[in-house]
C-alpha cells in the first residue's frame, strides 16, 4: 500500500487521490459516447472505469455495463456513484471473460497505461465478431495562451496521438475512424486544485511535491484575479473507434502469406436532439487559432 512518503506505481496512483479525481476532471459530453456507441443497446466492457465518468453515460444510454479498474480504490469512488453496477478489479491485459463476450470494449483516458502489446490482442478476444473497440479521451485545447502556461505546472496534452496509431497498425483491428467534440469546463480556486491532483504529471508525486505543485498551480490562478467568478477551460474530446478484424486464435493459426480483411467501422451519427450548448462537435464548430502566445497572461477564450 502507498503512504504520504511513497508514490504508486505508474498507471495506479489516481487511486490515492480518487476523491480528487471525481470532483476536478472533466466529464464526456453525451454525444461523444453516443457516437462511439451507436444507438442500439449494447454489452459493453469498460477498462480503466476510474470513477465512472464515462460509465454514467453508459448506463443512462441504455447499455449493460461490466466496469473495470485496476485500481480498487477506483472503484470504491464508483460504487458510490453507481453502487448497482457490475464491477471487476482488473487490467486490459488480462481480461477474466470468455472469447467473444462484448459487443463494445471502451476506454476512457485510460489507454495510455496500456500494455498495447498484449492489451490489443485481449481485446480482440473478448469482442464479439464485428465488435467494436472505443477510446475517449480529454484534451486541454492549449491552442488557448493561458492554458498553454497552465500546461507548463501541470503537463501538456499533445491531441491527435496515441491509441488511433496503435489501432491502425494493430492486425487485430480494421482502421480506425475519429472525431472530436468541444467542451468547457468552468473551474474555480477550489476545482483547479483538484483538477491538478487528479492529472498524472502531479498524481504520481509524493503528498509533499503534489502539495507543493498545487501551491504553483494556485498562485497561478491568483494571479488572473477571477476569483469565485471562476475560469472556463477549453477541453478538446478526443474519439476513436474500430472494428475487430481478426480474432488473435485465427492469426496465430492461419497459413503463412494468408491475409484476413478487416470489416469497415459501421459510421454512426449523433442524435440531433443530444448536441447541446456547451459541447459541440469540433466538425460543426471549428476552434479559431488564437493569436500566437505571448506569454502575456492574457485570457483569451473562444466562447463559442
């Protein structure tokens, strides 16, 4: 077990600070999981559930949901949240359930601490013929001065990379399609502290150096002087999906020189009706490239 002195390993240090992590980050927008999800009710196994953000909008869209986590204390944030849920302590690269199990595997930013290598395939495995693989992910849209210099405490998000590339080179799985959708979330002096806590930059420290970051992170706020006015922060939605192609038995079996062909990832509109206010689809509203940083603290926000 952790103490205040001794960080958890890579992948398993959100659970120390779960509270923290349910209250500071951003959720989905509902129409971003509707679109990786489609409209008809599905199986569906979550990896890296963490506190259920993602895994409410599931449920509420009509879905039978097996929430994982590798973390338990995770997991015990969620069962508070949806204390109904089926839910298992487990990793993405063992998956305790029979070949062909789920019509959707998803993961919310939980792809990063995957073992791709050995991930990819027990995913494959566990989806049923034609099954779909998903991964939603929150990016800090740093395109914005402000939050620029925010990333430079807390971290940097870089959009566009990660699991699309690793689905795209995968032989289990068909080409990926994607999309994004723009949100805000209005963060205050007390959330911007559990927003930095929860990130994984300061997560993986020890309670003296996330105390001490959080001290940067709050003098920086300070100094834009909005007080319990609050701030609203850009968030870029990142969403990928794609169809299992070859299962992993039929790869190590099949003749060498023999080629399976990967089905197309079905395209599944939105429902109008789900676009709201606050999160549009990035298509449909583009963000405007602010003028290039510098470095003045000038808040610029694009209110669209």
């Amino acid at each position: 077990m952790a103490t205040d002195s001794t960080p958890d390993a890579p992948g398993l240090c959100f659970g120390s600070v779960a509270e923290a992590y349910d209250r500071g980050r951003p959720g989905y927008p509902r129409e971003a999981v509707a679109w990786l999800t489609g409209e008809e009710p599905l199986a569906v196994l979550e990896l890296g559930a963490g506190t259920g953000k993602l895994t409410e909008h599931l449920v509420a869209l009509g879905h039978d949901v097996h929430a994982t986590d590798p973390d338990p204390r995770m997991l015990d944030r969620l069962g508070t949240r949806l204390p109904e849920l089926r839910v298992s302590q487990t990793s993405a690269e063992e998956i305790p359930a029979a070949d062909a199990t789920y019509d959707l595997v998803i993961a919310a930013d939980a792809d990063a601490w995957f073992d791709a290598e050995r991930a990819l395939p027990e995913i494959a495995r566990v989806l049923k013929r034609g099954g779909t693989f998903a991964v939603v992910r929150n990016v800090r849209d740093e395109r914005i001065p402000w939050v620029k210099r925010l990333g430079n405490l807390i971290g940097h998000h870089t959009t566009g990379e990660g699991i699309g590339d690793a689905i795209d080179s995968s032989p289990y799985f068909g080409p990926a399609d994607e999309t994004a959708f723009k949100q805000w979330q209005v963060i205050d002096r007390a959330s911007v502290q559990d927003l930095a806590r929860s990130l994984p930059d300061v997560a993986c420290l020890d309670r003296t150096g996330q105390d001490s970051k959080v001290r940067e992170v709050l003098a920086f706020y300070d100094d834009f002087g909005r007080g319990m006015d609050g701030m609203q922060l850009p968030w870029v939605t990142e969403c990928f999906r794609a169809v299992v192609g070859i299962q992993p038995k039929t790869i190590r079996q099949e003749p060498a020189g023999a080629t399976t062909a990967a089905e197309p990832a079905p395209v599944v509109d939105a429902p109008e009706e789900l676009v709201g206010e606050d999160t549009v689809p990035v298509a449909l509203a583009p963000a405007v490239e602010p003028p290039a940083d510098d470095d003045s603290g000038m808040l610029l926000i694009d209110f669209r």
